[in-house]
C-alpha cells in the first residue's frame, strides 16, 4: 500500500462534542452514549486479539450473568414461582449454556441437534422445554423416553405423540404452543393452535381426554424484540382465560403459563433512533405486565410462570473483534464552487456514493450475518 493513512472525518457539525455528534449520525449505534470499547471484563482487547487472533467472538461472562440475575430477580421479586428456560436457538456455544445452567436455567430448544446438545452439556430430560414446530419422530422417542417437556405444535405431531405414547402406563407431561393477537403486529400465526377460533381449546380438550398424557403447560411465543410491555399483559390474560375454560369443562388446572421469548436487548435495531435506555423499556415493566395479572388470581391457583429468554440475556454480552487490515481509495477532494452546504457535502460522504474511502475489515456479513438486523 502506497497511500498514506488518513483519517476518517468526524465532523461537529451537529453538536458541540464530536464524538457524540458522530455516534449521533449513526442511527444503528447503541446511543450516542456508547463510549470507545478498550477492554471485555477486564481483558484489554489488544491482548485477546494477540492471544487468539482476529477476527474474534468474546463473550463477557460478567455481563451475561449480570443479565441473567436482573431478569431472574425482576421477575421473582414479583411473582417467586417463576422458572427461566435458555433459547439454545439464540446461542447455543457451551460455555454460555453451562453459565445460565448454573444461574438456574433450564434449557429451551426447537430441534433435535439442540435436543442433543442439551442433554450433552448435563441437562436432565425433565430440565428441556421442546418447542419447535418439526419435530421428527426420532427425537420426539427420545425426549419421550428421557421426559422433556414437549410443547405440542399442531394436529400431526400430537397423533405422533399418541401414537409413541400408547403403552405408557404413566402419564406423559406435555403443553401446547398456542398463537393469539396480543394486540401487536405482526401476529405471529405460525407457532401452535390458534386461540380465537377454538382449535386451542381443542387440542387441550383431546389431550385432556387421553390417560396417557397429561396437560401441564400453555404456551405462547407471540413474537421477537417486543417494545411493548402490554402485549404480556393480554398474552397472560388470554392464556388465563383458556386455562379456566379448560378448568370449568373438565376440571383439570393447568400447572404452568410459559410466555416464551421476546424480551428485546439494549442493542438497537435497524432504524431505530438511541439512546436504548430512552427507547427500550427496562425488564422490570415486562414483569410488571405479567405478574400484575397473575398476581391476582387467589394463591393456590397461581401457576408456575415460565420464560424462555434469549437475546435479552445475550446479545449485550457478546462482541466480534475485528481489524482493519486495510484502507482503499482517497478522499475525494471538495471541488469549489460544488454549490453543496458543508452539510450536504458531509451527507454525501456518508451515504457512499461519493465516498472513495473504504475501510477493509478481516470479517464481514458471514461472521455476524444478524448484523442487518442492528
Ligand atoms: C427464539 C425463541 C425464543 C427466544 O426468543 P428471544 O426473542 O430471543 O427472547 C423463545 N422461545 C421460542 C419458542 C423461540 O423460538
């Protein structure tokens, strides 16, 4: 490379402070707060970058249990019988898993490669939450055998499950997944039996009937990222709701409402404009929504609660390290006269299309390909 390093521009333009007015054109940062990053836990980020190369993953172990505990009290100051489930789709590195495991987790998982890894890293049967809308045979025998808490997805897996479950002689624990409108959008339909139009009621109603299986659980995943902490409120009612019909007709009381995932992280996604304290509610609202309803049922009937976090646990805990190995082009010199205000010059610059300088990482969009998320 024959070309001289040169700077990046950072302009004050919009602020009196540059680097914050900087931070502040970049509507996919954290905030305008984020200070420059030097060390994880301690670690300098030089040293893990000389110790293990680049581009590199680091998780903070500080961080994710420092999470995990603020969830677990948030939500048990509030209500005790709460039990936390770990999404091994969200990251299912074994290291993270064992951290939760210790902090109390149970483990959450939708295929059977989650299955088994679950029961690799020490999760008894009964500690795993089966969700997943495909689960093959194989596996569904398996977690059968090794009693994992199957949360039934549609009509075709439960005649699989009566049909792997015919000579039992004790009864089966399962839940059913079940979709409502928790009056956000987009719905999501896609997970279990819909509530509105009774196919919920139905599934419960033919496994209530069924001596080999037992309903245990409700569940519902109503959706990823949820910026609002009412749609748990109707969630939890509407799941209450089932709970005593189901409890009216055939006299059985459910023992758990699992309210699955969907607590967003302080990670701000795309367009959204920072600081994430100002725009992301803290997690002690989501409990509140939940728990202000369960609380009100009389003692004995209270249920466990059940949550299967993910991203709000993990995602501030993670960072993928990456260098510069080098910098293209030039900048493109102001030509006189162009007519553009020192701003719309700045605009173009960082829109791109006049930019001519590009900064060369050693990672890109197959390392972190959720980065279009962020
Ligand atoms: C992905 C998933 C979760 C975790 O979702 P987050 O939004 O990351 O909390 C929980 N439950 C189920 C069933 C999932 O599919």
């Amino acid at each position: 490379m024959t070309q001289d390093y040169s700077q990046p521009i950072i302009s004050d333009e919009l602020g009196s402070n540059s680097p914050h007015a900087a931070a502040e054109r970049n509507c996919f940062a954290r905030g305008v707060h984020t200070p420059a990053l030097f060390e994880i836990d301690g670690n300098p980020i030089p040293a893990l970058v000389a110790d293990f190369g680049s581009p590199l993953f680091v998780f903070s172990e500080h961080t994710l249990r420092s999470k995990a505990r603020h969830a677990r009290e948030a939500f048990r100051r509030r209500y005790p019988k709460t039990s936390f489930a770990w999404s091994f789709k969200t990251n299912h590195l074994q290291s993270v898993c064992q951290i939760l495991r210790q902090e109390g987790w149970i483990a959450e998982v939708v295929s059977d490669f989650e299955y088994e890894k679950a029961r690799y890293l020490g999760f008894a049967g009964p500690d795993i939450v089966f969700n997943g809308p495909y689960k093959p045979r194989a596996i569904l025998r398996r977690a059968i055998d090794e009693g994992a808490l199957l949360h039934i997805d549609n009509w075709d897996e439960l005649s699989l499950i009566e049909e792997l479950t015919r000579d039992r002689r004790e009864p089966l624990d399962v839940g059913i997944r079940v979709w409502l409108d928790a009056g956000i959008r987009p719905v999501w339909s896609k997970f279990g039996f819909a509530l509105a139009n009774g196919e919920a009621e139905r599934a419960a109603e033919r496994i209530v009937k069924n001596p080999r299986l037992r309903l245990h659980t409700l569940h519902t995943h109503i959706g990823t990222y949820i910026l609002e902490p009412s749609a748990y409120r109707t969630a939890t009612q509407k799941l209450l709701a089932l709970r005593d019909t189901i409890q009216r007709k055939h006299g059985h009381l459910l023992d758990c409402l699992d309210l699955g995932g969907g607590f967003p992280s302080n990670s701000l996604l795309h367009g959204m404009a920072g600081p994430a304290e100002q725009v992301v509610p803290p997690i002690e609202a989501y409990a509140d929504a939940i728990t202000d309803v369960l609380n009100r049922l009389p003692e004995k009937k209270r249920p466990l609660l059940r949550l299967e976090t993910g991203r709000h646990l993990v995602d501030e805990a993670g960072y993928l390290l990456t260098s510069v190995v080098a910098v293209k082009g030039i900048h493109r010199q102001r030509a006189e006269n162009d007519g553009l205000s020192a701003r719309d010059f700045k605009e173009q610059l960082i829109a791109g299309e006049d930019s001519k300088v590009n900064y060369i990482a050693d990672a890109g969009i197959n390392l972190l390909y959720t980065s279009a998320w962020y």
